[in-house]
C-alpha cells in the first residue's frame, strides 16, 4: 500500500471528496464521513482487485470536473452526476476506458485557469476548459492531446494560471521547473511541444503546480 494523495488546504466551503481509481471507478464521499479520522484511519472506498485510486479531490458539491486519461482522453462532468455514498460502498463508472488505458487525472474545473496536460516525453500544452463540453458520467470523453510516438502517454493534468510555475518530476529524479505563460495554448486535439526536455531513457513522472505564494525568494 502507498500514499497517492495529499490535501493541506482549508476545507471551508468544501463538502465532498471525490475519488476516482485507474480504472475509471468514481465515489464521491461526504466530508462528514471522514470526520474525527485517528492515526490507524478509515477505509473510504472498496476497490476491485487490480485497481487503485488515481485520484483524490476536495469539492464544494457545485463543482464540474475533468478527468484525463493517459491515452489523450479527457471527460467533463458535473460531481451531481455521482449521488453522495457511504465509506463502504465501491462506486460507479466515471468514465468508460479503451482496452489498455487508464485514469491519470482529475481535475477542478475553475474560472480563470486552464487545462494543463504533459506527456511522459515532456510534450505539453494548455487548453481552455471551455473545449470540454460537459458530458455524462460513463463516457469516454474527447481528446485532451493528440498522443503517439513522439509524446508518449499523459502522465498529467493540472488546472493552472498565468502566474504559476510546473515542476515536473522524472522517472531518474530530476526536477525541471518551468514558468505556466511559456507553455503554448492550444486546441484540446493539438500535440502540444517540448517543455521539459529529458536526457536519453529518461521520462517525466509527475508534475506539481507551484502557486507564486508558495515560491518564496530566490
């Protein structure tokens, strides 16, 4: 077992943790279930055999969310489409997969911010959320980036503004900073171009977004 989420914001305002797994299996759980949790913790969601979370959001029980997926595919949906459930149940679909694709991302759809997706071959781009149309929960949704040999599948998505900077983490340990504004804004079906670029055999893990109040000085 490991750790694949971490939340250390204020939860005034927020009423849900929305969980979505590899597979595309998705729970939104009341903050109330969670309430009063000890060291030992609480299991919030049964997961079927091979399956893991991807996932973990705080949500305000208004919020629309867009979830990504390592072969280019992103589905935008509203949280209503997923009755709040209890800490023992499984979940339902939230979105429909192809064979060999998995769930990498879900995001909070906010004003004022774009879609941020990077490939493991450090290809990136933004996309303005408005490309999603929203959809129904057990689609397949469309395409977030236009992937093959030269990029690699998603390793990421983020909702990102202007004034931000990514660090993208690689699979040898290296960390590449790079400022939001110099990453292009494209059509959700474009490629995207070179951000991070990667010595032979290495690969971009992960990316974390870094808010400007958050850098510190230099």
């Amino acid at each position: 077992e490991q750790v694949v989420s971490m939340y250390g914001r204020s939860l005034e305002g927020m009423s849900y943790v929305f969980f979505i797994t590899k597979k595309g299996i998705s729970k939104r759980l009341p903050l109330s279930e969670i309430e009063r949790l000890n060291r030992a913790g609480r299991r919030v969601l049964n997961l079927d055999e091979g399956d893991e979370i991807a996932q973990v959001r705080i949500t305000s029980g208004e919020d629309e969310l867009l979830i990504t997926t390592a072969g280019g595919q992103g589905l935008r949906i509203s949280e209503k489409e997923f009755r709040p459930m209890g800490r023992a149940a499984r979940g339902v679909i939230g979105i429909r997969l192809s064979d060999g694709d998995k769930v990498i991302s879900c995001e909070v759809v906010t004003e004022g911010r774009l879609a941020l997706v990077i490939s493991e071959r450090g290809v990136a781009k933004r996309t303005k959320f408005d490309e999603f149309a929203l959809r129904h929960r057990g689609g397949m949704g469309v395409k977030a980036m236009n992937v093959g040999e030269k990029t690699g599948l998603l390793v990421g998505c983020r909702a990102v503004a202007d004034d931000e900077e990514i660090m993208a983490i690689t699979s040898r340990g290296r960390i590449i900073r790079v400022a939001v504004k110099e990453i292009p804004v494209l059509s959700r079906t474009a490629m995207g171009s070179i951000t991070v670029r990667l010595d032979e055999g290495d690969s971009v893990a992960d990316v974390s977004v870094v808010s400007p109040d958050e850098c510190g000085e230099e």
